[in-house]
C-alpha cells in the first residue's frame, strides 16, 4: 500500500461524492500505457524504476489524497491516508488487476524480459470519470520525472459537490432479480483514416457533410448492431426499440464552464432512440449520424443547470419525452447499447521520464453492448473496443471489413 507522503489536514477528513459520482456505475474504470524498451530499463535500472515510481505515486497522493482513502455507502470519501494498493510483476503475472470495494485507486506496474513496461491504473467510477483518471496519470507521471511546473498547473480541486449536491436515491431504484448471465465477448476494431474517411463519406448529407470520426464510428456500429438484434430476435409482429447513450464531458459545456481541474465525474449522457418495425427498415449511417448529433448536442448549458439540481433533474428525466415508455415498463423489446469515448483523452502525453507510451488500451469489459473509443498514437484513428454477444460482434465485423482493406496505420 501506498500512502501519502504528507499527512491529510483533518478540515479534508471528509469528502462528500457529487450527485454525477452517485450517478457513476459502482464499477472500475481502467487504462494500460504500454512503453517501448528503454536503456534505463536494464536490471538494476528497474530497480530505481520502481522506486521512482512508488515515490512519485506516494508524493502526488498527497495532492490527490482522495484515491488513498476508502469509498464509505458509496457516498462519501474517508480521507484516511489508508493507501493505494500498488503491485509490481516481472515477466508475467496472473492476476487481473482490481481493487476491493472501498479502495479508490490500484496500481500494477509490469517488468518485461524484453525491457518493456506496462502500468495499468485501476480508478473507482464512483470517484473519477476518465478525464479526471487520465490527468491523475499525467500528474504521477510529472512527479516521477521531476516536472513540478505541470504538476502546479494540474492542481485538482474536489469540491464537485458544491456544484452538484447528492440527492437520496434511496427507493428510487427498485431492486430486481440480477439478468441471467450471457457470454460477452469483447473486440477492438481500429478505424484509420482510410476507414474513417470510407465511414465519414458515407456519412455525409445535406444535414451533415461532415460527420466527427465519434459521429461516424457511432452510427456504423449502432446501425449494424440493430441489423444484428432484428435479423435474430422474432419480434411478433411488435415494433423494436434500440436505444444509444453516449457519455459526454460537461466542463466545457457548463455556464461558466468547470475548470479543467475538477476531479470527479464531470459528465452526463445524451439519449437517442431508433424505433424499428416488424417488417424492418434500412438505417442509414446519415440518418444515424445526424441523430446522435442532435441529442449529444441538447447537453448543453441547460442541461448542465438541471444536473445542478439533482432532485429536479430526476424528476425532469422520468417525465421527457425522449424517455420512451419502453425504459419505464420494462419491455422485453427494448436493446441499449452505450458509449463512452476516451478518443481525446492525453493519454498519449502521458511520461515517466523514459518516453510516451506506444499504445494505450484497456482491458476486456464484461458488461453487455458497452463500447470504449480510444485514440491511436497516430492521433488520426480511432480504436473501438467493442462489448457484446459473440453474434452481434460477427456482424459488425463482417461489414467492418466490408469498408476496405485493413491497413496498419501509422503509429499502432
């Protein structure tokens, strides 16, 4: 366990989590940054390696000192200078990286025979969503090669409930019986710019003659993951509801603004629906693409002050049109799926002292049609990994590799 290097006042004991932080999935969120063979990295090397490491994540705790206490009823945040768990591996390890449920932070840094290193950064939802993982990451990584200018620039302030209160969500949520277990497999499908200028294109229209890569990568997979549901699933005559939510950051979008350093879940969802009858229908990427646009669009100012108010805001969500009754009664004719993009993350900046990483990625997630875009080193593509039935993937990747030949891009 690693803890602070300087003790937490006792005025910053308690922490209270925001109503976005109770809104996060009682999930971990996790990245791998991946590092090229260093001639540092010879064997005495790595053992300074690792006492750099362990010091620096020691020293930036201290100003990060939330991810070294213990989440207490998934509301607030014991701020006990208790540690992260930090692990370190040479050649191989089995185990999966995670954490305990109250441990906000876990660290596992692996040695390779080839001289190569992997960090993996394990984060609490409850407590961060992924801009604030990744400027956590960005921090350690200044401290551990002696940049205390960025680190003074990157200062975090906590106070995300002053802006957002917690409400009580006691009673809002009816428990159920948990959905019967299904096999999900998990696949990363990289769209270069050969891909991505073949999707964007066809994307395109009056509306829309220039979709953002997000945009684009959006709607072919929505479009070919609803083609999948449809030709598989006998709907009796009953229309099919599909459903997409996209995470959207609200720091910029805010009025004012929230300043790039609050750490914690500084994001809301944009919600679009697709009905789709019983006798079928072609949706094109256009059609899509100009939909996604539309609600990502609607998390605007506004919509940021009802987040503000939590109470009014749930209130607000239950009674809008554009939460079909599918959601409320439970309909068997409903399918979601959701993404969440970390395309623009600077998780690529990210350096120790031997150099940015080569690729960063995360690790399989088990959760049903949950879909992750990270950025390539390039800075030019886009990685999709892709959560899902084995049988929904076979269709996305037939029509993946439908829009042209797979080229290596730069970079990857």
């Amino acid at each position: 366990m690693i803890k602070p290097s300087s003790p937490i006042p006792p005025h910053l004991r308690k922490l209270q989590l925001s109503f976005l932080d109770q809104l996060a999935p009682p999930i971990y969120i996790h990245i791998i940054l991946y590092f090229q063979p260093s001639q540092h990295h010879h064997e005495y090397s790595k053992l300074e390696t690792s006492r750099k490491l362990k010091q620096s994540l020691s020293d930036v705790l201290s100003i990060y000192y939330p991810l070294a206490g213990r989440i207490r009823d998934n509301s607030w945040v014991d701020c006990n200078d208790a540690g992260a768990e930090y692990i370190e591996a040479r050649f191989n390890n089995d185990r999966i990286l995670d954490a305990s449920a109250d441990i906000p932070l876990a660290v596992q840094v692996n040695f390779f025979g080839c001289s190569g290193t992997a960090i993996g950064v394990c984060v609490s939802h409850r407590l961060a969503d992924a801009m604030s993982m990744v400027t956590f990451i960005n921090a350690w990584a200044a401290a551990c090669r002696g940049d205390s200018k960025t680190i003074a620039v990157t200062q975090p302030t906590f106070n995300l409930a002053s802006r957002f209160p917690p409400v009580d969500f006691s009673g809002l949520f009816p428990s159920g019986p948990p959905p019967p277990r299904q096999k999900i497999v998990t696949k990363r499908f990289v769209f270069n710019e050969r891909k991505l200028a073949a999707l964007r294109k066809a994307a395109s229209g009056p509306l829309m003659e220039n979709p953002t890569r997000v945009e684009a990568v959006s709607a072919f997979i929505w479009r070919h993951f609803m083609e999948s549901v449809s030709l598989k699933d006998n709907m009796n005559g009953e229309n099919m509801v599909f459903a997409t939510s996209h995470v959207v950051d609200i720091r910029a979008r805010a009025s004012p603004p929230l300043p790039h350093q609050f750490f914690g879940n500084a994001c809301g969802r944009a919600v679009a629906m697709k009905t789709v009858s019983s006798e079928g229908q072609d949706n094109n990427y256009y059609d899509l693409a100009v939909k996604l646009r539309e609600v990502i669009r609607k998390a605007d100012a506004d919509y940021v002050r009802r987040l503000e108010d939590g109470d009014a805001f749930l209130k607000y969500i239950s009674a809008n049109n554009e939460n079909d009754p599918a959601f409320k009664d439970g309909r068997k004719n409903l399918e979601i799926c959701s993404f969440t993009s970390w395309y623009r993350l600077p998780a690529y900046e990210t350096d120790y002292g031997w150099g940015k990483p080569v690729w960063v990625s995360i690790i399989n997630v088990p959760y049903k049609n949950l879909i992750f875009f990270l950025g390539t080193k390039s800075g030019n593509g886009i990685e999709a990994w892709v959560n899902m039935l084995e049988e929904d993937i076979a269709v996305i990747e037939t029509n993946y590799e439908l829009l042209g030949n797979i080229v290596k891009p730069q970079g990857i």
